[in-house]
C-alpha cells in the first residue's frame, strides 16, 4: 500500500507525507508547519520537493533541520527558481560554530526553467554552499515529472510516479534462480535484447519476458497554489499526461472565482476539471482557504458535481 497524509487539517499548512513503500524514507511535498510529526517521523524525511518560497509551504525546514543536525544522511530539497539563494539565507541565519563533527548535509536541487542546478550546503562547513553537479539527484527508481505554475513567483507541482514492478507467471516452466533478478532488472530498464542463463541454459530475453507480467505503476501528482484555468490546466495534463491519484488545492469556491483570479489560487470546479483531464482515478483536495473555514463540505460537493471520487482527508492508502 502507498499512504499519504496531509500532516496538518486542510486549512492550514501545506505539507503532504509520502510513505514509500518497502522503504524506510519518506517523502514531503512542501514543508508547511511540522509540529504535529514526531521525532522519528522527522528523521525518515530524506526529500523535500517545495511548490514555491511562501512562508506556509517551507516554514517547516527548520524544524525538519533542527532534528536531522547530527544525522548522517543528506536531506534534499528540491524547489523552484531561486530556492538555492533562499536555502542559503536560511541557513545563513543561525550560529554554527558547534557542530563541525556532524556529518550532515542539506542538498538543494533548484529548477532554473531549462535545467536542476545544485548546491550542497554542508553542516562542518557551516552550510556554506558549494556548486555540485547539475541533475536531480536518484530518487529511488521513481520518475519526476515538474510543470511550472501560475501564483505570481516560482512555483512548481510535481509528478511522482513509481517504479515498474514485475510478476511472475505461476505457470512459468523454468526453475527460480538469479536470472529472475537479471530479467527485472533488464526490463525496468527497457533492455529487451541478449539471453541470460537459466538452470545451465542460454534463453533469449524476449522469450523469457513472456513469463513476467508488468504491473501497473502509481502516479501521484501534486498541484497547489496555482490559478487553474484552461491554459494553466492544458500545461500541467502536457507535461503530466494520466495521472493515478490527485492531490489539489481548492482554496475557494467557484461563487469566489474572482477571488482566486486575485489571490491567483484556485477553485474546488477547477481542481475537479483537472482530475478529469488527467484522468485521474481520485482527488484530493486541500489547502482549502481559512476564509471558508467550516465550508469543506461545500468544496466536496462542488467538486464531485464535475468529479464523482473526490475526497477531503487528512490522509488515504492505496493500493500500488
Ligand atoms: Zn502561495
């Protein structure tokens, strides 16, 4: 199973805790306030991918930092133009002269609009920044896909997709033996030439390959604080294309679109058309704005006269 759980209720900050399955790490999507997670919780953090620099989507890192100082496994933080120059005053703002011993890194990965540049900020060094090579760094087999929204500064929503997955035919005649592990390996990687060694035999990838089912990977994308109107939308279903599960925010109700044209977010009707558009099979709506505190009904049976599986919760499971 893949849960998701929105760490704060749905009118207050954004952050979006991804448990991966069969691993230990977990995943944030924006960095709102964190006080409602654990210690243990805010050690298992390893990636961070931040819509956009507004205080409610990152006023978190610090805690997330505050837990992670002496750890040594890097914290990564992926965001868009100009989170590096943030990242760094952030870290500029406190006294570091203790800690030379930690082995502690935060990684910035900044999306410039035509590549991911990078800097590491180490603990000994007392975070002061050094380029490091442009790319996103490997999360753990799952693909990511970015689309640059509409809210006024840089801001992004993500794509994450998992890994492909492989079963294998009960009626399958060969005998187990690492050629399984090589044949999954190859066919994740779309290698489908050559032969492999099976109980003392050379057998051909492609008649192997029939014995082995692929599984249907889990798409997860995550729009927020974006205007959501049909050119915004044809972009983000351009660069996404079918998408599983959604989650979305829907700050106001379609009777307060001049509203969200204002405050450049969107409407409970937009996020639904969106769903519909990426052919989704479930959305989730969040960061509902504290102005129609109370009404999270309202939004919900909005959305669901355009898309029937809509949901508010806090959190959900589904099966990958
Ligand atoms: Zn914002």
């Amino acid at each position: 199973m893949f849960h998701c759980r929105l760490v704060n209720p749905v009118h207050h900050d954004p952050a979006l805790l991804l448990e991966l399955p069969q691993l230990a790490q977990r995943w944030l999507l924006d960095c709102g306030d964190l006080h409602a997670l654990s210690l243990h919780e805010l050690l298992q953090i390893d990636t961070v991918f931040v819509s956009h620099a507004h205080i409610d989507h990152w006023i978190g890192l610090d805690a997330l930092m505050r837990a992670q100082l002496f750890g040594d496994r890097p914290l990564r933080v992926l965001g868009p133009k100009g989170i590096l120059d943030m990242l760094a005053g952030r870290l500029a703002g406190y006294a570091w002269n203790l800690v030379s011993r930690s082995q502690f890194v935060v990684e910035g990965y900044e999306w410039t609009g035509s590549d991911w540049e990078s800097r590491h900020f180490p603990c000994r060094d007392r975070f002061e920044g050094r380029q490091a090579p442009p790319g996103l760094p490997p999360l753990e087999n799952w693909s990511l896909r970015w689309v640059e929204l509409q809210h006024g500064v840089p801001c992004l929503g993500y794509r994450l997709e998992s890994p492909p997955s492989f079963r294998f035919r009960e009626d399958c005649p060969h005998p187990p033996g690492p050629w399984i592990a090589n044949l999954k390996q190859k066919m994740a990687a779309g290698d489908s030439d050559g032969t492999l060694m099976v109980g003392g035999t050379q057998r051909l990838l492609s008649d192997l390959s029939q014995w082995v089912r692929v599984l249907p990977t889990y798409q997860l994308a995550y729009i927020t604080d974006t205007r959501l109107d049909p050119s915004t939308r044809a972009r983000i279903v351009e660069a996404f294309g079918p998408t599983r599960v959604l989650w979305c925010e829907a700050a106001f109700l379609e009777s307060q679109r001049e509203l969200a044209e204002a405050k450049l977010h969107s409407t409970a009707t937009e996020a639904a058309r969106l769903a519909c558009e990426l052919q989704c099979e479930r959305l989730h709506l969040f960061h509902l704005s504290r102005r129609t505190q109370g009404l999270a009904d309202e939004h919900l049976r909005e959305a669901r006269q355009t898309f029937a599986e809509t949901y508010i919760d806090q959190q959900s499971a589904e099966k990958v």
